[in-house]
C-alpha cells in the first residue's frame, strides 16, 4: 500500500474563518488548536482544509474506504476501463496470489472476458485512486479506524501523520 499526500489547502481561509467568529484578524492558530481539542462542531474549520491523496491499495481496502464518502470525491484505475488493458503479474496484488490465478486472470483478460475477469478479481488486486478529502474526514477516520485489525488502516494514518502539514489537529484528543 502506497499513500502520498499531493496537495493541502485552505488552511488561510479556515483561520480567517475562525477570526470572524472571534472578531479578530490575529493569529487564530492558537484558537483553532483549542477549537480541535474540543472537537465537534467546534472544529468544523478542519472541513475547510482540503487534501488530495494518492493511494494505491487493495480492493479490500477500498470497500471500507467507501465508509467515508462523505466529504471526500475520488477518481480511480476504473476495473471496467483498466482491467483488461495489459497482463497482470504478482506485483499487481498486495498478497501473494498463486501463478494459477494469475494465469487465470491473464487468460480471461487474453479473451477480452471484463465479465468474468471482474469475478475471478482477487480482492488483494492493487487499485489507484486519486482522493478528495478534508481534515475532518480524515481525523474522523483516524478516530474511527485507528485501532482496526486491517494493517492498511495503520498504514494509511501513518502515512498521513508523517506527510500532513498540520498533524496536531488529526491527533485523538480525550
């Protein structure tokens, strides 16, 4: 699994968001680490920071993903338009798959069969998407996903705490 955060924006906009509640063109960094600490509502300026991501994981993967549709918009390597573009190898699946499926799948794919390359897909098959999202959706997930028995899941908020400009606000707060 791959994670790389491309882009993050919005922070200027969400702190003087915050400065109109508190009539005030200060610094509000100070009141925006307040503001996450007691969560909610109250941090709703963490909508207004945007972050693309690319991540490359497993379908398995992808289907809790889309537990977090809210706030988030992707566009990926479509099964419909990739599939039966190339032949598979090992390196296409997060897990080793055995040389029979992938022979298998490259025959299905040799007779252009979408249809039944589709069924027989490993769910360890990698996929790319290109992610939408914004720090409250992401910290949602962290909260929600940090103590999940998928390593994915570890690996993706890792990947996020390591690479995000602002990992103080994603942070678990009591």
């Amino acid at each position: 699994m791959k994670v790389s955060i491309l882009e993050e924006h919005g922070y200027s906009s969400a702190m003087l968001g915050i400065s109109l509640s508190y009539n005030s063109e200060g610094d509000m960094k100070a009141v925006a680490d307040k503001l996450v600490k007691r969560g909610g509502s109250h941090a709703k300026f963490l909508e207004s920071i945007a972050v693309w991501l690319d991540i490359t994981a497993p379908r398995y993967f992808w289907q809790q993903w889309s537990a977090y549709r809210i706030g988030t918009s992707a566009q990926s390597e479509s099964t419909m338009h990739t599939l039966l573009k190339r032949p598979l190898t090992g390196k296409d699946f997060a897990d080793h798959v055995t040389c029979d499926m992938v022979d298998l799948m490259n025959e299905l794919i040799a007779d252009n069969d979408l249809e039944s390359a589709k069924a027989n897909l490993p769910e360890s098959f990698l996929q790319r998407r290109i992610i939408c999202t914004n720090y409250m959706a992401i910290k949602r997930m962290i909260r929600q996903r940090g103590t999940h028995k998928l390593a994915e899941w570890h690996v993706f908020i890792r990947s996020i705490f390591n690479q995000c400009e602002y990992p103080e606000f994603l942070e678990e707060t009591e």
